[in-house]
C-alpha cells in the first residue's frame, strides 16, 4: 500500500471509514428485523460463488477491471435479507479476495464500497416499498428496481474508478468514460436477475434454482466475450506490430543497398588510383610535347589529348560522387555502353593482376532512362561475382555483351568459373544466400548482392537471370526496356577517350612520349 500516491491512500482510509461506520449503525439498528438463518447460508454460498468466478475486461491500455455476476445475489439479499444482508457481502467480499490472494487492502476496498453502496440500496427500497408487499412486484416495485439498480450501477463505477484513476494519475473521467462503457451492459443484464430471484423465492423458492440457470448462462457469454476482446486486442497489438516491423524492414533495407554501394565503392578504389595515374602521366607527357615542339599540328594535339584526359577524368570523378551520393535515385537519359566501358576501365588493372582478362562486345545501343549510380553498382556486383568464381583458378576470362533485342536492352556477363550447383541457381537473388563459401575458402560472401541486383535491376523495370553450369561457368544476363526504338543513326555508346591515352590497359605507368 506504501506504493500508492498519497491521494489513493486518503481515500481508501475514507472509504474504509464510512463502511465500518455504515456496517455498525445497519447491523444495531435492525433489531428484531434479522432474515431467517437459511436465507442467510444459502445467500452467502451463493454470493461467494457468484463473486469468485470473475471475468477480466480491459478498460485501456494499462487497467483492467474483474466483473463477476455478483449483482445478481446483491440484488437479491436488498428485499430478502436487510440491513444484516450486509454482513453476507462484508464477509463474502473478504473470503473471496482472500481466495484469490489479492493485497489486504485490495480486499478492504472491495468490502468497503459494495458494504456502502449495500447499505444505500436497502435505505432507498424500504423508503420506496409498502409493508409487506411482494419483492419488486407491481408498478411501484418495477420503478424501484429501476432506481436501485441505476444507483448501484452508478456508485459502483464511480467509487472503483475513482481508485484506479488516483492509482494510475491517469484522468478521472476518462476512466470513468472507459468504465461506463465497457462494462454497463454486464450490470443491465445481472441486476434484473437478482430482482427476478427476489420475486420467485418469496412465492415459490424452489423455482430459484430456475432462475439460476439463465444467471450461469450469462456468464459463459461473459467469458466469450472478455476473450474476444483479449483476441482484438492482440490483433492490435500484432498489427502495430508488424507496422514497426516493416518500418524496421525499410530501414535496414535502405541501410543494407547503402552499405552494399560502399562495398562496391572500395572495388572501385584499387583502380582509381591507376586509372588516374594514367591519366595524369599522358596528360603531363603530352604537355611536355606541346611546350617542347613548334609544329602548330603537334602543339593542337597534344592540347587535345590533355583536354580529353581531362576530361576524362572528370567523368570518373562524376561518376564516383554518383555513385557514393545518398540521395534518391534520379533517372536520367545514359548510354549503357559507357557505363560498362567506365566500369570495365576501372576495374580492369585488379582483375589482370589476378590473370582474369576482360572482353568487351558492346553493339550500339539506344538510349536508357536509367539511376547510372545504381545501374555502376549492378555492374560492379556481377563483375566481382565472376571474378571471385574465377579466383582459385588463377585464370579466367569474362566476356561483356550488349545489344538489343525485342526493343530491350540486354547486358550479359559471362565467366569461365567454377559455375553454380543446380539446386542453388534458382536461390541466388534470395537475401542471405551465397554460393562462394562452396567455391574458395578465401571468399565468403554476405549473399546481399545479388539480391539487390535484383532490386535495382526490377525498379528500373527489368528482369535479371542466370544460366550456369558447374565447372563451365555462368552467364548472368540483365535486361532492361528501351526508351528509344533502335534507329541507322544510333552510336555506340563506348568511350573512346581512353583510346589516345593508353594504348596497353595493363601497363602501371605510361612512358613520356618523346619530345
């Protein structure tokens, strides 16, 4: 009890105090008006019963309330037993949450309002009734009923919601509304049964065993209704849920394609390096030509070479910031043929120190609407995956094609790998699932890549598959649809900068031409 606020406890103490007080004047005040002993015993044994059986609805998030078809046999001992029916609820709230082992002062709490509210009920019915009269019989015994039970309705709400709202600091009439709402329809249908028993048992009590029944009966249609609530509330709680769960999902999935760009960015780094040192020596050699020679003609070209080594460089540089930016994709008119020449230009010196050559069939293609970032990522995935499955073998070759069929664009990748076991092939483009952990004990992949290929590749409208064969190789083919119809006019998209200034993609350092 030391954990209540302060509030709670005062009025706990205050409503203990006006039931010891109610108890006291109810029981002296009767005098020779005491119910006969077996009114008594079989009121007892059936409002113990009636109370131990509860039902749990939830009235929020956080506070539940236990109902219980108490009503009934409260009703019922009002006409039947007097003021001294109150000792039947004091000892039979007392015995039942002491049954269900609940905190002393829990259990006095409950004595305490149902003895009040008791008490007030059997004021209002001898004020309201004639002597001698049958129990709620009449006109005058029905608008009693009705004044009783909406006083016994409203007290009972109000006197436990107002302990769970001090308990809680949550806001009393919003406990009160959650409360009125929730439970009212289970005093509508109890209170008239108790009424109902009243009747019978002063003309016939052998018919009240009758009347139990349809009394049991509501309560197993309170039991199936607390659990579908507890079954709508679980449905709630799995929804929000799985909306946090998916929110997660994005989250990570964003998170992954970004981690997935860096990787492929430090495939990249091994040969930026040499691809600008190429660039920066021609560059450096030829202006050392042009400043060293008359000739006009030679003085023109060597200007030229330095500018398109310029801007060569450039290009790669843009096509890095693409890459690396975390921005949202941006589709814009490209040529794919250049994009797989850049890739394959930058990714070249590591793959020829491995002995792994690469060979370019790029037949002129349309222009592609296409996230160039995204579309340099799917590149660099394939081409990596064809190198590693090549690895082991010190050699290899990888043939890049382009062309055009049924107005799609199709990009094929094909390696003279170790190939991909059958029963994996049709696995590959799942998440989490890597074929290299069977094809080298050096290489282990994370099996993200392939499955954001597949994402890429589909979010710009195109398929990707794969055909292998174990020992031969794999060809991993991406198709994606043309913006443009194929025309005479179209050009090959292939870079031809590089052309002028390296003639040997395999050399580390190109020589000063002569002056």
């Amino acid at each position: 009890m030391s954990t209540l606020p302060l509030a709670a406890r005062w009025y706990l103490y205050s409503l203990w105090s006006i039931a010891l007080l109610g108890v006291v004047v109810g029981v002296t005040s009767s005098g020779g008006m005491w119910p006969g002993l077996l009114i008594l015993c079989l009121s007892g044994i059936a409002y113990v019963l009636a109370d131990y059986f509860e039902v749990h609805f939830g009235l929020d998030q956080r506070s539940r309330v236990a109902m219980t078809v108490v009503d009934a046999p409260t009703i019922f001992l009002v006409p039947m037993a007097g003021p001294p029916g109150v000792l039947v609820v004091l000892i039979g709230s007392l015995l039942v949450d002491r049954l269900h082992g609940r905190r002393w002062y829990k259990g006095l709490f409950n004595a305490a309002q149902r003895s009040i509210t008791f008490l007030l009920m059997v004021l209002l019915y001898h004020a309201l009734t004639l002597p001698e009269s049958l129990p709620f019989s009449g006109f005058r015994g029905l608008l009693t009923f009705v004044i009783l039970a909406g006083v016994y309705y409203t007290l009972n709400t109000i006197l436990v919601s107002t302990i769970v709202a001090l308990a809680s600091s949550q806001p009393a009439l919003q406990i009160y509304r959650a409360s009125f709402r929730e439970v009212h329809w289970i005093h509508f249908i109890t209170l008239p049964f108790g009424a109902i028993m009243a009747y019978i048992w002063a003309t016939n009590p052998w018919l009240t065993l009758v009347a139990v029944l349809p009394l049991f009966m509501a309560y197993r249609s309170f039991k199936a209704i607390a659990g579908l609530q507890e079954e709508s509330q679980r449905n709630r709680d799995l929804a929000n849920h799985a909306t946090r769960l998916m929110d997660e999902l994005r989250a990570r999935q964003e998170e992954l394609i970004r981690s997935s760009q860096l990787a492929a960015l430090g495939t990249f780094a091994a040969s930026v390096a040499h691809e600008f040192n190429n660039l920066l020596t021609a560059i450096y050699g030829y202006t050392q030509l042009g400043l060293s020679t008359d000739d006009p003609q030679e003085k023109d070209h060597a200007l030229d070479v330095a500018r398109r080594a310029c801007s060569r460089g450039q290009s790669i540089t843009r096509g890095l910031l693409s890459f690396t930016r975390q921005r949202e994709p941006r589709r814009e008119p490209c040529q794919l043929n250049d994009l797989v020449h850049d890739t394959i230009t930058l990714l070249r010196p590591e793959f020829t120190r491995l002995g792994v050559t690469i060979e370019e069939r790029l037949q002129p293609l349309p222009v592609v609407h296409c996230d160039s970032g995204q579309i340099t990522q799917v590149l660099i995935n394939l081409l990596t995956n064809a190198r590693d499955a090549m690895r082991d073998q010190g050699h290899g070759q990888i043939i890049v094609s382009t062309r055009v069929i049924d107005n799609q664009i199709d990009l094929s990748i094909r390696d003279t790998g170790v190939g991909i076991p059958a029963k994996m092939l049709g696995e590959i483009f799942r998440p989490f699932v890597t074929t290299k952990h069977a094809s080298s004990a050096r290489d282990t992949g994370t099996g993200l890549g392939l499955a954001i290929c597949r994402t890429i590749v589909e979010n710009h409208g195109g398929i990707i598959q794969a055909e292998s064969e174990v020992g031969r190789g794999t060809t991993m083919t991406v198709r994606l649809p043309c913006n443009e119809p194929v025309g005479p006019g179209m050009i090959n998209g292939a870079s031809d900068v590089g052309l002028d200034v390296e003639q040997n993609p395999n050399h580390a350092d190109a020589p000063h031409p002569p002056a």
